[in-house]
C-alpha cells in the first residue's frame, strides 16, 4: 500500500485502526491523513481474537484458489511448483472462524456505538436511523440508497 510509504507509522495501525486515521480521495487516488479528530468508523466489528495459523490462512487460501481454477476446468496440480491442499476438514476452520468471529464482547460494543453516535453529524445520524430502522423493519438492501462521500 503507497500509504505504507507515505506514513511508515501505518504499519502499526491495525485493519479497524486504519480508516479512524486516513481518508481515501478519488480525485488523487491516494490516501490522506485525516484532519477532524472523530470519525464515524466504516468497519463495525473486526475480531482480535480470530487467530489463524500461517499454515491454517495458506490452506484456506489454496482452497479458494482451486475452487477458483476448478471453474476454469484447473486444478493447482497444472500449476507446479504451486503447493497442492492438504486434505483437511474446511468445515472445520469454517467452524472455528464462526465461532471465533461470535465471540465478541455485546457491551463494548454497545458503549462504543453509543460513543459514535454521540459524536456523529446530523447526516451521519440520518444515515444511521434510515439503516437501523430498514433492518428492523425487514424492509430488505433494496430500500436503502446509501450515497458514498469522502
């Protein structure tokens, strides 16, 4: 990522920490370092405590990549040296990342929701209300047009 190069301290910032601090622009195709001190966070909820092997990612990787080269009449085994899938369960790890990512404390999120909306524009608060509200009305993504603004 340029941003990487830009800013070298964002190589610490974490996948939720990044948008808190940058913003990206269309017009430059780059991003910036925010000014305003609040955000409105886009990434509700990225468990810490989903921990994966190396060796757990690169067979879940292989497997999306032979699927992928199945539908093209592929397999891994026509792409030496590519390392082949070792037979494992996915239903497993599919299993485990469930779990893991259901395994999230109710209450910080609450307070941080509540933290958010305490700080949020009236556009933002708009926003939020119309989505809330089509959730719990079961009014279905097709009655929400959300417009995208930097």
């Amino acid at each position: 990522m340029a941003a990487n190069m830009s800013y070298p301290y964002t190589r610490s910032l974490t996948y939720a920490e990044f948008p808190i601090k940058f913003v990206w622009k269309d017009d430059s195709s780059k991003w910036f370092s925010r000014k305003k001190s609040f955000t409105i966070e886009r990434l509700t909820h990225v468990p810490a405590e989903l921990t994966m092997s190396d060796d757990e990612i690169k067979q879940l990787c292989l497997m999306d990549i032979d699927k992928i080269l199945h539908s093209y009449g592929k397999t891994l085994k026509d792409y030496p040296p590519m390392p082949l899938v070792i037979e494992v369960d996915s239903s497993l790890l599919t299993e485990r990342i469930i779990r893991e990512e259901l395994n999230f404390n109710r209450d910080d999120l609450k307070k941080n929701a509540s933290d958010m909306l305490a700080i949020a524009t009236p556009e933002q608060r708009y926003a939020f209300d119309k989505i809330v509200t089509a959730v719990y009305c079961d009014e279905g993504v097709f009655s929400l047009y959300i417009v995208m603004g930097y």
